[in-house]
C-alpha cells in the first residue's frame, strides 16, 4: 500500500459541490481507496437520515476517477473526464449513510481496454456498506464525444 503524493483535488476532474471525495487514501497496483466523511454540510445529507445509500454510486464512481487521475499523473499527462455508463449488482446493506460516518471506498480494476473499463467496488466502514461492479469509459479525446451534436 502507497500513501498518495496527491490531493483529491488534484486526480479529480470535479470542482466545487461536485466533488464528494474527502480523501484519496492510497493506492496500489490496479486499485485505489479514498475516504469520504458523511456530514451535515455533505451535499445530499437529508436532515435526522444521513446520505442517501444510492449515492454510493457516485462515491464509487469518484474513486474510479481518482484512479484514472492517478495514472494520469504517473504519466504526467492531464487528468481528464470520463463517464460512468453504469453498474451492475449495486447492492446496499443501509439505507443510509449516517452522521459521522467515515466511509472508506475501495475500487479494483478487473477489466480495461484503454478507453472503457470495468472496477469492482465496495464501501465499508467498520463493516461493508455496499457492492457493485461499474462500468466506465474515458475517450482518447473527449471533444469528439462532447461535440457529436454540433455536426
């Protein structure tokens, strides 16, 4: 395990609310884990409940996206946007994320081609929280993707 010489910040392509990641925790061949820290002030924290157990997706997705920013970074190249195209098996043990919780996100690359590719995932505290397999991809230029409805 490697302790990141990065910020969340700096892997991510997100800014601002967006960004839901605390922190990027470590990472290793083929996986990352980041931290998220669940908070009044969390963007879709519902008063008295928490965060929204579907939004694990999203935490998930982030982490992917910190791993692509990472290798990015190891080969001094930019960090660029990618999509989530979606997951399968997303399975929550909680309804919700509480107040104070800390919750660890862990994604593993099982599949990749370059531009799309496949991470298991989960999320766990002091026990797992949430499972899923996601699915990504991430073109060689996003401007052809972007500007397909301008021809």
């Amino acid at each position: 395990m490697k302790k990141l010489p990065w910020s969340v910040e700096e892997l991510l392509p997100h800014s601002g609310l967006m960004m839901l990641l605390d922190d990027a925790i470590a990472a290793g061949e083929g996986w990352v884990e980041a931290g998220v820290r669940i908070g009044e002030d969390s963007l879709l924290y519902e008063s008295g409940l928490g965060v929204p157990a579907w939004a694990g997706i999203e935490f998930m997705a982030q982490t992917v996206a910190m791993y692509s920013g990472i290798q990015k970074k190891q080969a001094g190249e930019q960090v660029k946007i990618g999509f989530l195209l979606g997951t399968r098996r997303y399975e929550t043990m909680t309804d919700y994320f509480t107040l104070g919780d800390y919750l660890r996100i862990h994604v593993r690359e099982e599949w990749q081609d370059g531009q799309m590719a496949v991470f298991d995932c989960r999320i766990e505290n002091t026990a797992c929280l949430a499972t899923a397999r996601i699915n990504v991809y991430q073109p060689q230029d996003i401007s052809t993707v972007i500007n397909r409805g301008d021809e």
